[in-house]
C-alpha cells in the first residue's frame, strides 16, 4: 500500500506534529475548548499569534501538538481539568487501511 502524506495528517505519525484531523475528545472523555476561546481556560496558543507555523492547525477545537508534546492535546471544558492528551488512531495500521480508514483505494 502507499502511503499518501494528506492521509497522513488524519492519524497520528510520530508525535503528532502534523496530525490535522478532526478529533476534539480526550482520552477520559472531556470536550476540546475552542483553540481561540480563554474559558474554561486562559492560555497562550492563540491562533492569531502563531500565523505562520500553527495558523492551520490550531482551529476549532481539534486536538493538536503545537508544542512537541508526547502527543496531540488539548484544553478541555471541563472546569477541573485544564488539558489531557486525546487518543488519535495510528497511521501504521496498514492491515486496516490508514487508521482505519477505508476509502476504497488501494495501490
């Protein structure tokens, strides 16, 4: 199978730098805050502010790994907790597709 580098960015290569999918639950459950909102939460990853490097990845609430992280994270809603890491689907499954994902085209 080949591996297709926009595909890439929908699963979790490495520390998840480039992952642009569109998970927005942590691992325990909590919902993302919005990268461009400060409640729950007061933060410095304002989209606005990292342009260049970050201002495509850090939308809506997405999971993401703007700080090189173990993996993609992020603030959640939850009053009690301020961030926690969310479970995004490997790229190296090519038994199953990528990551699960089945979109009917195989090389």
């Amino acid at each position: 199978m080949i591996n297709f580098s926009g595909l890439d960015s929908q699963c979790l290569s490495g520390k998840g730098e480039g992952y642009r999918g569109r998970i927005s639950i942590t691992e325990s459950g909590n919902a993302c805050q919005h990268w461009n909102t400060q409640f729950p939460h007061k933060h410095g990853w304002i989209p606005d502010r990292y342009p260049c490097k970050y201002a495509e990845g850090l939308e809506e609430n997405y999971c993401r790994n703007p700080d090189g992280e173990k993996k993609p994270w992020c603030y959640t809603t939850s009053s009690s907790v301020r961030w926690e890491y969310c479970t995004i689907p490997p790229c190296d499954r090519t038994d199953q597709g990528i990551a699960g994902m089945d979109s009917g085209v195989y090389l």
